[in-house]
C-alpha cells in the first residue's frame, strides 16, 4: 500500500492542530514517522487471522470480493464456465494493523470502509468522529497514524480529536513487563489481596500522562490504605448521635464554612486538571482533599466529645461534604463509592451513583481559606512542641499571640489543640516556654511546671553552638571578596538569606535560654 499520500495528510491532521497529542512532545516522534513513512506490506504469512479476500482465476487473474460466493459471480463475468473450485483464495492474512485502523469506524458500521456510496448507520453518525483516544505512545504509528490516514480515506474526517498517551509500566529496575523475565504481578491476584478500587487509585496516582511507572507494591498498597480511610470516615460519622434542638458550636460553623470553600476550590482545579488531561494531578488532589482536608482536618475540628451529640446543621454539612467526594472520586474507585453511596441513604430501585451528576463549584471565598491554613499552621506547630517537650495531648496549654492572627478562627487552635486560654500581648516577657513563627504572627506557649528547666537548658546551649557555627562559616564565605564578586547573584543571596535567618534563629535561643536560667 502506497503511503506517501496518506502519510501527508496524517501528518497536516497533527501539525494544523485538528489532533491533539497528549504530551505534547510525541508530536516530534509522530513528525518523524509521517516523514519517513515506507510503503505498508499488508500481507502475512500467519495461520490466523483476516485471510486476504483475493482470488485467483486458473488463467492468473484475480478478483477481490467480501465472499466466496460474491468472488465466483465476479470470476463468471469473466468466464462463464468457472465453477468455485476454479478458484483460489490467497493464503496470507492481513497486518492485523490492517483492521485495527478501521476500528473507529467498523466498530459501529463495518459495511462502510471501502464502499463509499454507503450512508453511514446511525451509530456511526453519532459516534463518529469521537473525542479521545487513550493508547500506548509504544504503538503510535501501528495504530495512531493509521486510524488517522483511514479516517482521512474512508470517512473524510479525523477519528478524534485528543490523543492521550499513558505510560509504559516497568518493573523497579525499569524493565518493560515480560513473561520471559516473570517480573510482571497477576493483577487478578492483586485485586484478590488489595481490591480493584485500590489496585486502579495506586497506579493512577503516579500516573502522569506519558510517562513510564516504575511499579511497586507500595503504590497499590496506598490504594488500600485510602479505601481503608474512606470507609472508616464513613462509620465514625455513622456512629454521631444528633441532637436536634442543639445549637451549632462556633468551630462548627467555621469548620463547615472552610471545608465548603475548600471543596468548592478543588473541584475548580479537578476540572481544570481533566481539561488538561492531567489525570494523576487531578485524582491526586481528591485524594488529598479527602484524606488530609476532610478526614485529618474538618472532622477531627467537627468531632462531638466522647458520649456527646453532633448539631443536625453541622451532621447534614458532613454527609453532604461526603457524597459530593464519594462522587469525584466514584470513575476511578466504584465499587467502594457505590457501596457507601447506597448505604447513605434509602435508594430506589436502579438508583446507582453512576449516574448522579458530577458536583459542580460554587464560590470561593480566599480569605476564609486563607485564616483557617493559619489555623492548621498554629495547630500544627503547637502540637510539635508538645512532641518535643513530650507532653500529653490531654494536658491543656495556654497561648500568647503577639502579631496580626486572625481572632476568629481561634475556636479552631483551641479545639483541636487543646488550649485552655489565650492571650494577646506586646510582648511575651520572660516566662519560660516556647515561641513560634506562624507567617507573620509569633504565638508562644508558656511551659513552666510542664518541662524539665535543666534538660531545656541543655537542648537550647546545643542549639545554639550548632546555629553560631554555622553563622561563622557563612560569614566565612561572605566575607571572601573573589567569592562575593564572581558567585552568580542569587547564591550570594542565598548565603546572605542564611545569615540573616541564623542571626534571628541565635537572638530567639538567646532570649529563650535566658527565661530559662531566670527561673
């Protein structure tokens, strides 16, 4: 089959932009193809396969016809007496390339490839041309570029419009997957151990477009651990009593209100992910919403006390949080998602999550999210210092802020870490304890009675040798006029960045060390 015409134009197809190739840097492969096309033996010398409809008169002429019975009519016309005997069918089969071209169109129509008097059916007028295709970047001209010079050919028309190539799975040293080397896993006993939710999330999520995964069990095993989380989020909401007539406590409102905005800001970027075909980002940032934001945050800050009721404002938020996930994320885990879905909530008949519409953003309020990510930063940064100083989470702390901190997200740092009272002062004084940097905003927490004197002493003088010799070998280097002179700009900033941070880091030991030997 000559292929110089039909390479030409599968080639316009991508370089005019009416195919997409996902990524982009396979356009330079496909490029190199079209470019130095050869000429396509279509025949095989196989035992199986679509056997070549040529048939062979005694007298060397050949007819070509979709049957035996069509081919020995058109053998009559050219001589009557031929009776089917007479001819011979060719004993190669076709490339299977051959057919697979043709499968965006015989898929739906297969009377319609080479005959092109024939209506299209309606399925091939509807589904024809589709959006996208998703392959392998291994087979990009065996199938890629063949559809699209049969689609030019037989329907005058791309196939597609988007092309997305995923990656190559390779084993841990970055071999292909082979039998021969018996280094590929039997996914079947993958889903038997993990479940096909979790085998399908783990490889998406470090799956990005085009690139090879170096597989581990690991990966999957995260998959399980998330359908692991999900479902028990679902059972410690589940096991909440409600108390109607109970008022929303603050740090309900605020928690709600954050988590709203939050989802409301992820769907944004999951949509805006998928329009950009960047799966794993997209599934990746579900993930995070539910495991980090939903699960480790918004309901650690809505959880009733043990033996208490959660308020119905607060209860109905959280189911409704928790639907919407379940249905982002239901295309790639379905079976979980459709599991707990119906366990929701009575379902009619043939009511599946499948067909529920995917949730839509809603505003974004920046501000809300912005105070409440100070919030997780202070929560965070008190509950380390109470695994420095080892003390219990259930010891309550008290907290003095000195700076710009947004007041009404308070109830949230008081809740979820534990503090009995807080202050805001000008200045910290010299009370023993530990300060921290929260953006702009220093928080300190008073610690006397709480850790021992002696042994902080200790930790802070070995802190701060190990800060003052690092300011002198940094000095070192700045004060070293070839070094200052021909180092590029930003790493002589970089240098005077650490000094400037190593002289901050120094004053706070200092006053700290010094609160400390007062007492």
């Amino acid at each position: 089959l000559k292929m110089e015409d039909l390479a030409a134009k599968a080639l316009e197809s991508v370089e005019s932009g009416k195919i997409k190739l996902i990524p982009d840097k396979y356009r330079n492969t496909y490029r190199h193809w079209m470019e130095n096309a050869h000429d396509w033996c279509i025949s095989r010398q196989l035992w199986w396969g679509q056997r070549i409809p040529a048939y062979y008169l005694p007298d060397g002429q050949i007819v070509v016809e979709e049957t035996s019975e069509k081919a020995l009519a058109a053998a009559q016309k050219i001589n009557p007496a031929l009776t089917a005997a007479d001819l011979r069918q060719d004993d190669d089969v076709l490339d299977t390339w051959f057919s697979s071209w043709l499968w965006p169109i015989s898929v739906f129509d297969p009377q319609k490839p080479g005959h092109p008097e024939h209506e299209p059916n309606k399925d091939l007028a509807y589904y024809y041309p589709t959006n996208d295709l998703v392959t392998g970047p291994d087979i990009i001209f065996f199938w890629v570029a063949r559809m699209i010079m049969a689609g030019d050919e037989f329907m005058n028309d791309i196939p597609f419009s988007n092309v997305y190539f995923t990656g190559i799975v390779r084993d841990k040293l970055g071999r292909k997957m082979s039998k021969t080397l018996g280094n590929s896993p039997d996914p079947l006993d993958l889903i038997a151990k993990y479940g096909a939710d979790a085998v399908r999330i783990g490889m998406l999520l470090c799956s990005s477009a085009g690139n090879d995964i170096f597989y581990d069990e690991s990966q999957v095993e995260q998959g399980r651990n998330f359908c692991n989380k999900i479902w028990n989020s679902f059972r410690l909401v589940q096991g909440w009593t409600v108390d109607e007539k109970l008022q929303q406590s603050e740090v309900n409102k605020l928690a709600v209100n954050w988590f709203e905005n939050k989802l409301n800001q992820t769907i944004q970027a999951v949509e805006d992910h998928y329009s950009k075909f960047r799966i794993s980002d997209a599934l990746m940032s579900i993930y995070k919403l539910f495991w980090d934001e939903y699960c480790a945050w918004y309901l650690e800050a809505v959880k009733p006390a043990f033996g208490e009721s959660i308020d119905k404002a607060t209860y109905d938020a959280t189911i409704i949080f928790f639907e919407k996930l379940l249905k982002m994320i239901h295309p790639v885990m379905p079976f979980i998602t459709e599991e707990l879905w119906q366990s929701m909530a009575e379902r009619k008949e043939g009511e599946t999550i499948m067909y529920q519409p995917t949730p839509k953003a809603g505003p974004v309020d920046e501000k809300v999210i912005e105070e409440f990510g100070i919030a997780q930063e202070a929560v965070n940064g008190i509950r380390g210092i109470r695994q420095q100083k080892n003390i219990s989470p259930k010891e309550s702390l008290a907290l003095k802020v000195k700076g710009d901190f947004p007041m009404n997200m308070l109830p949230v740092v008081t809740k979820l870490a534990n503090i009995s009272s807080v202050e805001n002062v000008a200045d910290f004084g010299d009370a023993a304890g530990v300060s921290l940097l929260v953006r702009t905003v220093e928080l300190f927490v008073p610690l006397e009675g709480l850790v021992d004197v002696k042994e902080e002493i200790k930790k802070i003088e070995t802190e701060l040798e190990h800060q003052r010799g690092f300011l002198e070998s940094v000095r070192k280097k700045l004060s070293n006029e070839s070094f200052v002179a021909h180092a590029p700009e930003k790493v002589v900033a970089l240098e005077r960045k650490k000094e400037a941070d190593s002289l901050s880091k120094i004053e706070s030991y200092e006053k700290a060390l010094a609160a400390l030997k007062n007492k």
